[in-house]
C-alpha cells in the first residue's frame, strides 16, 4: 500500500530538503508491501549509540500489539519496519508549562529540560503534561510533518501508518497525523490507541476537555435511540451498548460511546467490539485479501486440461475467509483456494469462473448495518471449443456494497464502490425466496429504490456480478 506524498513532492520542487537515508530495519514481514499495510516506527530521541534500545522498544511495540485483538486476527496483513533516526540528545522536552497534574502515579517525571532530537518532540503540548506531540503549540506542525514526510519518502514511502517512538520512560502520547508514544511500560498499548486515531479514524471514548473535538465517528455519536446507532448490530453483545459522556467534573454530556472499558478510553484495556469492527473494515479498505491468483495473464493461449485455478489469500487467524466459485451460472465450489476444471466441466463457447471471496469474521456484524461491506472477487473468461481451450482472461474487482438506511420506510440508498466495477445486478426477495424487484446498479451513480410498496417485515437484497452471487443482505421495511 502507498500514500501520496503530493506535499512532499512540493517541496522537493523547492530543493529544500536534501535526501536523508537511515537504517531500516524489518520487525515484522508478512508480505510484498505493495500488498500489506505497512506500520513504520521511527526514532525520537534516541542517540547514536541507542539505537538498538530503539530496536528492542520498537520490537516491543510490535510483538504486542501483534497479540492483542483485532491486531492478532489480522497480523499477516501488516508489515512492520524501524527507522534509526539518531538525534543529537536523549529524550523528549519538558518545558514545565502544562498545568493538569503529572501522570506520576504511572511513570515518573522528567526533570525541566530542553534536549536537542530529530522531531523536537515534547511534553507538556497544548498544557497537558502527557500530551508527547511534535510541537508544544502545533504553530510549526507542518513544518516537523514535512519533516516525517521527508524520512518517509527518502526510506520507506510505502508506508501506511507511522508511530514516533519517543526515548522516554515518563507516560505520553498523541495522535494526530502522525502517531507519538513515549517507549515506557505501556508503550505498546499507547501506540496501539494512538494509531487508531491517525489510521482507523476512532474517537477517544474519554470525553475531550476540548468539547469541539466531540464528533460523530465510527464510536462516538449523539444518537440515542438503539435502533438507529450505528453500533445497533452490536447493542447488548460483549458489553457494547449507548453510555453518555460525562465531562471531568461528572457533568452529562449530549455524546455517547459504545462501551465503558475500550482502549480508547482506557490504554490498558482491550479494544471494544465496535472499534475493532472499524479497525477490520479499514484494513479491508487498504488490503485486498486476495493477495494474487492464477491464471492471472490478461491472455493465456491454449492452456492444457485440466485447468488449475488457484488463489493466494492473506487469511485471518484463524481463517474467517469465505470463498464460492461460481462456473457459468452455478455453484461449483466453496471454501477451497482452488479447483480443477476438466473438459466435462466446460461447454463450447464462452466460460465464465467466478469466485468471491468474503471475510466471515465474528468480529465483523457489518450486514443490515449502513457500514459498508467488502466483497472481492476474480472472473476468468474461457474460450473452449473442441479443440481445448483458446485462451483465458482474467479480472479482479473488489466491491465495497452499502445500503442506508435501514430500516427503511420508503427510499433504499444502494452504494456500490470500487475500482473494475461493472453494472451489478440485483434482486430483492421475501425471505421465502420470492423475486418482489429486479434492476441493475452501477458503480458511479449509486441507486434509490422505493420501497413504499412493500409490506412491512424482512426482505433480502441479493447483488449478481457476471451471474455470480457475491453479496447478500438483510434490510427491514417499516
Ligand atoms: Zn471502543
């Protein structure tokens, strides 16, 4: 996976910034990192000479957050790097300025110092002691980003989310743009809460002292009723349910979270249902789990019988990928990663090979929900005649289907997004099987369906590629 660095190639025009080269180190490879998220840890505040203690805290970071959920389900689809950065001093600034009181019964207090490092990072930003940021006031934050851009594009540009790992033993972190964590005792759970901000877009389930940052996200809402919150799939299951926010001084607040111990609102608790729905949803976003497949030329000429056709997926431990082939219009197989087609199989003429490739995952309740949900899938054309095959093309798509709101009284939104997406066809059926609609969506436009005319209760929305199924879903008509 790679980022645009559209800023960084501004500035390079300028001739600025000339290129730095550090060590890289590999902590975690799971695969081709065109083809996995790539979690980059850089070092702040540590010298020369440190570095392999940077090497061992960042190892740390890893090998942690690799254990604790959805991270473990998910580790094969990340790669994760260090970058030595050496700074001229040890630390982090300590200005003294902050005004809450110091972490200190968790880690112990830096002196007032001012330490020449790489990033300048220090405490005390914003007047919180344990606000470990870039930049005491964010005056100059463009600036030291610009900074972490260049490092990353001149050693690791395919990077896809970034820790700064502070060399410091007192409590602290951040997560803006770019995600900070000191390198103590709970440095891997404050990285892990501090990439959910900057990678997966989670809110902190604490309420914000500055009210303005309290918005609607993936676990925080002002809506109240348990039919219409976007966790609603989740309401009663694992302790998830709608909790008000009170500010520090027990004060009720118009806001709600999902649950009460989550990592975002605690570091040291685990992830709750609803933030680690979100954070799989994303990196179904950046990652397709359909790492490569074969036949995969766009033409094959004359091919021998039988024809293998096989898949390299990225699975979750353990594997919650669905696969189903589809062969001209039928079910010809499910949850293989590949099959034999042999001349019996084939009719003259044109064959179509579908399969499409899901993630079943307990931890995903996304179906009936206005979250979108991902399909993948690969259709190989086959042109068979007497002779054999003629040739074969292949075409990836992946899909991500929403539908809002639901339950709906009178208009469905249908959305289909993703690159390669042709016109899908779609059905809508009672739950005993009868066809009510049948119209076609494409990709660009999305599709408003009037439901009005249907009787109250469930249906299911079936949605065809190429004749395959590749996804279905419950709504309820009010
Ligand atoms: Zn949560």
């Amino acid at each position: 996976m790679k980022r645009h660095l559209l800023f960084l190639v501004f500035l390079c025009s300028l001739n600025l910034i000339s290129a730095q080269v550090f060590d890289v180190e590999t902590l975690k490879l799971s695969g081709s990192k065109d083809k996995r998220i790539n979690l980059v840890i850089i070092s702040e505040g540590y010298q020369s000479s440190e570095l392999n203690q940077f090497i061992t805290d960042a190892s740390k970071v890893s090998n942690d957050m690799f254990l604790e959920s959805p991270f473990s389900e998910y580790a094969d689809y990340f790669n994760v790097f260090a970058i030595k950065v050496p700074s001229n001093e040890s630390g982090a600034d300590h200005p003294g300025t902050s005004t809450d009181p110091l972490e200190s019964t968790i880690s112990p207090a830096v002196p007032i110092q001012t330490v020449d490092t790489y990033f300048n990072a220090t405490y005390d930003s914003f007047g919180f002691h344990r606000l470990l940021y870039y930049e005491i006031d964010g005056a100059n934050a463009n600036n030291t980003e610009a900074k972490i851009m260049m490092v990353l594009a001149d050693n690791l540009p395919e990077y896809d989310a970034v820790v700064l790992l502070v060399n410091s033993d007192e409590y602290g972190g951040s997560g803006g743009n770019f995600a900070m964590s000191y390198s103590g005792f709970y440095a891997p759970d404050v990285a892990m809460h501090e990439m959910a901000h900057s990678l997966f877009s989670l809110i902190d389930e604490y309420f914000p002292i500055d009210e303005t940052l309290a918005v609607e996200g993936i676990n925080m809402t002002q809506e109240t009723d348990p039919n219409l919150v976007k966790w609603k799939n989740w309401i009663g299951i694992d302790g998830v349910g709608i909790y008000q926010h009170e500010d520090d001084d027990g004060n009720p607040k118009p806001w709600y979270r999902p649950h009460q111990s989550c990592k975002m609102r605690r570091v040291d608790w685990d992830f709750c249902a609803v933030c680690k729905e979100g954070m799989i949803e994303k990196i179904h976003d950046l990652v397709s789990p359909i790492e490569a497949f074969t036949p995969n030329n766009i033409t094959v000429n004359n091919p021998t019988l039988p024809l293998d056709v096989e898949l390299t997926l990225i699975k979750p431990i353990p594997n919650t990928l669905t696969s189903q082939w589809t062969l001209n219009g039928s079910n010809f197989a499910n949850d293989v990663d590949d099959i034999s087609l042999t001349s019996t199989d084939l009719t003259e003429g044109t064959n179509t090979l579908t399969v499409v490739v899901h993630d079943d995952s307990s931890l995903l309740k996304v179906d009936n929900h206005d979250m979108s949900s991902h399909v993948y899938t690969v259709t190989w054309t086959i042109n068979y005649s007497s002779l054999g095959i003629e040739d074969i093309q292949s075409e990836r798509a992946d899909y991500s289907i929403s539908l809002y709101p639901n339950p709906v009284s009178s208009i469905l939104n249908l959305k289909v997004e993703g690159a390669n997406t042709e016109e899908l066809k779609v059905d809508i059926l009672s739950l005993e099987g009868k066809t009510i609609k049948k119209f076609r969506i494409s990709n660009v436009s999305g599709e408003r369906v009037i439901v009005d005319d249907l009787s109250q209760g469930i249906y299911l929305i079936n949605f065809y590629a190429n004749n395959a199924l590749i996804d279905s879903k419950e709504f309820v008509k009010q």
